[in-house]
C-alpha cells in the first residue's frame, strides 16, 4: 500500500503540474520523479512508446523491464493491475524506459535481432516462468511448435500450459512468444492480435533468417546491432 510519503508526494506532482504548463511543467515532473526514486517511492515506472504496433506501454521495476503491453490489453487495466500485483507506487518516468524503448524501436526497425534490456519476470511464476526461459531460445525468424517448447522446458504433455505461458506473457516482443506456432502451422493466439503475431513473424522474414537451432542449444550473442545499407 501507499505511504503517506508517497501521497504527499504525489499531491506536490499533481498541484505542480496543475499550476505549470509546457516544458516547465516537465522539468517539474522530472523533478519530481528523481526525488521519489531517491527517496525509495518510485517501485514502478512506466511510459508510452508509438510504435508500428500499435501505442505500447512500458514498465519497469529497479530490477528491469516488468512489461509491455498493447493497446488491445488497455493500458489503464494493466496500470491498475500492476499497482495492485507489484507496488502502487508507481509513476509516469519517460527516461527510465529509454533503453527499453530503443531496443524496440531498433527491432521493429529491422535494426535489432536480440534485446540486451534487463527483464524483472516477478509477473511469471511456476512453469509459466520456465517457458519464458525457453521462448529466448527460439531465435529471430525462426518459429517453434506449442508441442516443441513444451518438451523443451521437460513438460512435452503440457502443451496447453505453454499456451497460456505465451499468452500471460508479461512482456511480449522482448522475450519472443510470437515465435510459438501451432503444430500445424497455423498462427495461434497472441495478445497483441492475431495481425500483430503475423506483423512480427513477417517483420523477422523479411531479412536472412539464421540457421535453424534446436531449443536448448547455445544461444547467440546478444544485442546484434544491424546497420542499414
């Protein structure tokens, strides 16, 4: 629960703001979100980034990215969600998601094969925490089976449990469920949409794709930057 720290706090951002307009009042806010970080007040911050997708909502804990959500979610339910499961003490901070925010530009740009951002998977438990593991191993344009990742974190009978592993994943595009195909082929379910699966499995293709690996084997290095020609 909040503190009254905190709520003190939060009334000084919201009366500065109300008496500020343009660039003072996001030096204010600026401000005001180092000094609740500094204090220890800020457990959760987050920010908006418009994307080829759709506008996606980032947050992040001390520990790192906690998630990334799509707009078919509802970004206010995923806010109240994660003041009640992680902390409510959380802020709008642009600037501690830039990194985040980058990577993803960078990969939807076709600049970027593997996220370097440091993850904080609190919002994953139990067997759905293993596959997330897992989905990491399946690499950029390649494609994996709901079956193959189930038999890959040691359950091969728990397929439908892998289904809703990738569909609660917390934070989709970075760790990379849209990878994850029926046996038959066919897409599956996404929470992005089904058209935000097949932008990102298209995306992907469009340029070499590397050598298929088996899920478990070494995976490559991180944080493949690549230039345009």
């Amino acid at each position: 629960m909040s503190t009254p720290r905190h709520d003190r706090l939060v009334d000084s951002l919201c009366s500065a703001e109300a008496a500020a307009d343009g660039g003072t009042m996001a030096s204010l806010h600026s401000r005001l979100v180092d000094q609740a970080a500094a204090e220890g007040l800020l457990d959760v911050a987050y920010r908006t980034l418009d994307s080829t997708l759709g506008s996606l909502l980032l947050a992040a804990t001390p520990a790192g990215l906690l998630r990334v959500a799509y707009p078919s979610e509802g970004h206010d339910r995923v806010l109240a969600d994660l003041a009640a499961r992680v902390s409510p003490r959380l802020l709008h901070a642009p600037a501690r998601l830039d990194v985040a925010a980058r990577e993803i530009e960078e990969y939807l740009a076709r600049r970027r094969r593997h996220f370097d951002v440091t993850l904080d998977l609190q919002l994953a438990h139990g067997f759905r925490r293993v596959v997330l593991a897992h989905l990491r191993e399946i690499d950029y344009g390649a494609t994996a089976s709901y079956k193959a990742v189930a038999a890959a974190a040691g359950r091969p009978k728990a397929v439908r449990a892998v289904g809703t592993a990738c569909a609660t994943n917390p934070v989709p595009i970075v760790v990379p469920c849209h990878r994850v195909l029926r046996s038959d082929g066919t897409l599956g379910g996404y929470a992005g949409g089904i058209e935000a699966k097949r932008g990102l499995l298209a995306l992907e293709s469009a340029i070499e794709r590397p050598a298929t690996r088996e899920l478990g084997s070494p995976t490559p290095p991180t944080g493949e930057i690549l230039t345009e020609s």
